[in-house]
C-alpha cells in the first residue's frame, strides 16, 4: 500500500463515514427519547434511495401506498385512544396529524409527479414522502408498548425491520438502482482526486450535525427532546408530552436517514434489503458513543467507515466480518465502564 492508496482509501472512508454519521445520530436520537433501538433506520434510507429511483423513472412508489395504509391504521388507533379516554376535544387534531397530512404529502407527490419535476424538486418530494414513515410506525407499532423493557422493544424493532424488507421486495423488485449523480464537480487535494459527490456527503453530514446542535440548545422543541432524554418523568411532571416528542425525534431521524439516502444512492448499488447493513454500520458507530453521545456517535460512525475503507482493500470479503468484529471489544469496554442498575419501568 502507496501513501496515495492510503490517501484514497482514507478519503472514501471519510466520506462513507459522514452516510455512517447521520444514520448513527438519528440512531441516538431515536434511542435516548424512546428507549428504541429503531433497527429499520437503514431500511428508511434505501427506501428514499429507491423511491427516489422510482420518481426519476416517472413512477409512483409503492412508499406512497404505505403511507396511506400507515396513516389510516395510525388515525383508527389514534382515535380509538382518545374514544377511550374521552378526549373526544382532540380527535381533529388527531385526524389532522395522522390521516390529512399525510394524505397530503401524497397527493402533492401524485400531481407533482404529472409535471416531470427537475431533480432538486424530485429530492425534495422523496423526502417528504418517507418522512411520515417512521413516525406512524411509531404509533401504531410502539406507542401501545412504550413501556416496555428495552429488550422487548429491540425485538419489536427487529420484527418491524423484516417486514419492512418484505414490503421493499414487494414495492420495488429485486433488482439494484443508483440515482444520478447530484453533482460532476471535482477537486484536487494535495495530488488526490476527490469527487463533488464525496465534498457534498461530508458537507451534509457537517451542515445537519451543526443544525442539529443549534435546534437542541436554542429552540424550545429541541430542549423538550433533550428533558425527555434525560428524564421522562420529570419531563412529564413539566407539561412535555413523551408521545408528541417521541414524533418530533422521528420525523428529525427520518429525515437525516432519508439525505443519507439520497447521498449514497449515486455511489453504491441500493437494494431493497441494503439498509440492513447500512444501519447496522451505523449501529456499530452510535455504540461507540454509548448510544447518549452524539459527538461519540458522529466520531465512531466516521471510524467505522475509514476501517471499512481499508478492510475491503487488504479483504473486500471480509470486510464486513472485520467491522462487525469491533462490536465485541467496544461492548466489552461499555460493559466494564459503565455503572450497571435495573431498569426502571414507568408506569
């Protein structure tokens, strides 16, 4: 191996690092406001990639399909919740949040898509399509178990993930897609190529963590999700709904989930079931930071990538066997430093 190779290889782990990255802090997000390891988060980031795929081609996704079957289940539970609770005041509301605005965003890809949108515009509905994805997951499939133990919840999750991959076969085929390219640029940096696409990952990746930082320390939402992190009962005690910040950290998550999508869709190969890899990656990466830091996260997910970088060019067969190999050190370490105590249910 050259210094150049070296240079290369470290520069494509960068950048593979920065997808890694953003997949990761959603990953934390998720986690520290739910108590959800939400394993179908890669999925949501091929299923943008794809859906991105069918938009190009001119096609409706079968993700539009799903958001209106989600919606309507996410409405009748909603309501039936609130029938029962005689909340009978928040039904509109609840209508609104779970069955119009969804039913929205469809509609608005649907008439969008008559006119052959340019590809920004694409991007963007892409997005907003995937976006209530995770969120109505969320209330039908975990709100009636948010209570639970963590372990049942990573099952749970697990469980979602594979039917997600099922629904993904049946929506978009067997068949692999990249997107076009979202930019032809390239520079030279010290004697090393590096693509536009790369430079667009890792200002991505920079630009959403720095948003990220200033929504949690200077908006009142961000600091509602950062109480409720910290303490879910104390958060309740004052007047912040669990529920509603569980939605917000789903709709922040899906979306970095989704550009991680668009951005790694020009380079790589998306199959249906290729988030499985991508969030477990990603996984690997927020466990460095002990799925509550999101700096730790950020730094173990751009780790992650440069090994993988350089595994694949000693073994490209073995590459993933190598990353995956770090969990059990890494587990290890967190299970000997941390301070271990039952866990504690609320009611």
């Amino acid at each position: 191996m050259t210094a150049d190779i070296a240079a290369i290889l470290a520069i494509d782990g960068i950048a593979t690092g920065a997808v890694y990255a953003l997949v990761a802090i959603g990953t934390v997000l998720i986690f520290t406001v739910t108590r959800v390891i939400f394993i179908p988060f890669g999925d949501i980031a091929a299923f943008t990639a794809l859906t991105l795929a069918a938009l190009d081609a001119k096609q409706l996704p079968g993700t539009a399909g799903l958001v209106v079957v989600l919606a309507c289940m996410a409405c009748v539970m909603e309501v039936a919740s609130l029938a029962r609770a005689r909340e009978l005041r928040a039904v509109p509301k609840a209508v609104l949040g779970y069955l119009v605005l969804p039913l929205i965003v469809v509609g608005i890809v649907w008439l969008t898509m008559r006119f052959n949108p340019p590809m920004p515009v694409r991007i963007v509905l892409a997005l907003l399509l995937i976006m209530p994805i995770s969120p109505l997951l969320d209330r039908i499939v975990f709100r009636p178990i948010a209570d639970a133990s963590v372990l049942l919840l990573l099952t749970v999750s697990v469980a979602l993930h594979f039917a997600l991959v099922g629904l993904g076969l049946l929506f978009f085929g067997p068949e692999g897609v990249r997107t076009e390219p979202l930019t032809s640029m390239a520079i030279e940096i010290a004697g090393v190529h590096v693509s536009g696409q790369t430079v667009l990952i890792l200002t991505a990746a920079l630009v959403f963590s720095g948003l990220l930082f200033l929504f949690f320390d200077f908006t009142l939402i961000g600091k509602a999700l950062r109480a409720t992190a910290l303490n879910r009962t104390g958060a309740r005690l004052m007047g912040i709904r669990p529920a509603r910040a569980g939605t917000v950290a789903y709709l922040l998550g899906s979306l970095m989930a989704g550009v991680s999508g668009i951005l790694i869709a020009p380079v790589n190969t998306i199959f249906y079931d290729s988030g499985f890899l991508l969030g477990l990656k990603a996984f690997v990466g927020a466990i460095v930071g002990g799925m509550a830091s999101y700096p730790g996260a950020a730094l173990g997910a751009f780790g992650v990538g440069i090994i993988e970088s350089f595994a694949s060019f000693q073994s490209s067969t073995l590459k993933d066997v190598i990353v995956f190999s770090l969990l059990i050190p890494i587990l290890l370490w967190r299970s000997l430093a941390s301070q271990h105590s039952e866990e504690e249910v609320e009611e």
